[in-house]
C-alpha cells in the first residue's frame, strides 16, 4: 500500500537540537548540527562536508544541491542534484531523496549523475522499493565531460571529469545570455528587427559560470576550464592539512594543503569555499596552514564550509 502524500507546499523546517544543551547532553555528544550558510552575492550556499561523514551543498536560488549526503530537510524541495560520485557521504541520500518527495508530494525530482552510475542507481532503487513496499517517482540523468542539462531557461549545469572515480564527475552552474554583437551597436530598433526578419544574427552567446563543483578529486589543471576558472564561487575539496597525510591525500585521491597554490593558479572566482576538510585537522590549524600555504590575494578569497557548531574556531 502506498502512503498516503502530504497536501501542501513543502517548507523545510528548522530544528536546532542545541540550542539549550551542554556539552555533557547526549545528544551534543551525537553532533547534531546545522547547515553552515555562506552568502555570496544574491546566491545563498548552504552545507554540510566533513570527510567521509557527509557533503551535501544548497544553492538554493539556482534550485541545485550539489552532492545530496544523507539528504538533509532542507534539500527536498530542491529540484536538481548533481551527484559528483557514487561514496555514501556524498551519494546515501539518494533514495531517500525521492522517497521523501514522493510522501510530501513533491514533484519532477532528478539526479545528475556520471552515465556509468545509473544503472546502479536504478538498482538501489528497485532495491528501496521491495523495503518500503512501492516505488518512488525517480529520474536519473547520465552526464559525461563537457555535456550540458537545463535547470532551467538561461541556466544550465555542465559536467566535466574530476580525478577522483574513474566515472567522477563535477559540475558547473552556469548563466546564459544574449548580449547584442558590437557591429550592431548603433542600429535603431526597426532596424535590429529587420535584420533578424532577414536571418541576421545579431546577438552572440556570454555565458556566465555562476558556481562551480569539484566534489572529490586529486590535483588536477582546474583553471584550464573556463566554466571552473571563471566561476563566481568555486567549491573545492581539501582533506588534508597535516604535512604527515600527504600519502593519506595520495591513496584515496584527494587534495592535500600544499595542492592547492597549484590547483588555484589562475582562477579568478570571487569566492573559493574549501570542503571535505578531515576531522582528523582542526579548522583553526587548517586556516593557520592554509595562511602560510597561500598568497595573500588567494587566501583572503577563501572560506570553509563546516558544521560551525563543531569546529573550534580561532
């Protein structure tokens, strides 16, 4: 028997657990937590990423998730998630994804996902359905480099290939817009009607690369891809800071500290926001290395994305 589907718009709720415990409660102990909110610009970026507990990041103006970790509340209302890999801490949540917007009666949900990962995907699914006892409304778009999916009119994500997985993928959110050539600058506006009545192209294609997604990768030449050199908000992964993990960073192709004057070389994003920091590293010593590992200009553009209620801050 089917469930029966929640009537109504569906509105994330907040719960803050903490709010009136010590850390001598259970639950503190448990590390309930909130999501980390970033701003940049009109767009609001909202997460969770520690290795490998859980990355999971919000956008929701751009209605994109990137990565979905175990699905937290807030993410169900958002219509599109870009799945960078198929590790639980970035991928567990799927299922849950569409179970739970099928009970609140949201619907048109899709995954974005490496092509290689749908099929399994479309088995776990299967999977979940003979446990819950029906199947949940589900869609699964497979994605390789350079190809391109509509969010929505003027907004679409673009996959490229990361060093992480062999089928890895990351994903930049880009604008698009049609701006008027030069040479036709000057002309009135019958007369831009009448060239375009003509087959005259008058405009030329700008794209605009809004926030861009490595998920888990090595080092890599990032800043080669104009849709990641040129985004307004890079997202970038970096476990490791201890100068002992460089071959922890190796094995499981991550990036460590002293990656990152490389991997930066050349962006020019506004905002760079590390993800997937280790607990292994305090978020206090991670700054402090991060500091001595950067140029000035660099680091004063970077930020973390942490559970702030977790981390000691300086």
């Amino acid at each position: 028997m089917r469930r029966p589907r929640v009537s109504g718009s569906f509105r994330p709720a907040r719960l803050d657990l903490t709010a009136a415990l010590t850390y001598d409660d259970p639950l503190v102990r448990t590390r309930t937590y909130q999501l980390s909110l970033v701003k940049v610009d009109d767009l609001t970026l909202a997460g969770y990423s520690v290795a490998g507990e859980e990355s999971v990041v919000i956008v929701p103006e751009l209605d994109v998730v990137f990565d979905i970790g175990k699905c937290p509340r807030e993410a169900l209302p958002i219509n599109h998630v870009l799945l960078s890999h198929g590790h639980m801490d970035h991928a567990a949540g799927v299922a849950y994804y569409f179970s739970q917007r099928d009970f609140q009666g949201i619907a048109d949900g899709v995954v974005l996902a490496a092509r290689s990962l749908v099929e399994p995907l479309e088995r776990l699914m299967e999977a979940v359905a003979g446990v819950e006892g029906h199947s949940s409304p589900h869609r699964f778009v497979g994605m390789a480099h350079g190809e391109d999916y509509e969010i929505r009119r003027s907004l679409l994500a673009r996959a490229f290939s990361t060093q992480h997985l062999g089928n890895s993928l990351g994903f930049s959110v880009i604008e698009v817009r049609h701006k008027l050539k030069e040479e036709f600058a000057d002309r009135t506006g019958p007369q831009l009607v009448a060239l375009k009545k003509r087959g005259v192209e008058i405009t030329r294609r700008v794209e605009l690369p809004l926030v861009a997604y490595l998920g888990d990768t090595a080092k890599a030449n990032y800043s080669d891809l104009p849709y990641v050199r040129g985004a307004k908000t890079l997202l970038i992964e970096c476990t490791f800071f201890d100068p002992e993990h460089v071959g922890r960073a190796r094995a499981g192709r991550h990036l460590h500290v002293a990656d990152l004057p490389e991997v930066l070389e050349g962006t020019e994003n506004q905002r760079i926001i590390i993800t997937h920091l280790t607990r292994r590293t305090n978020l206090a010593e991670a700054r402090r290395i991060l500091k001595k590992a950067l140029p000035k200009e660099t680091y004063e553009r970077i930020s973390f994305l942490m559970s702030w209620r977790h981390v000691q801050e300086e």
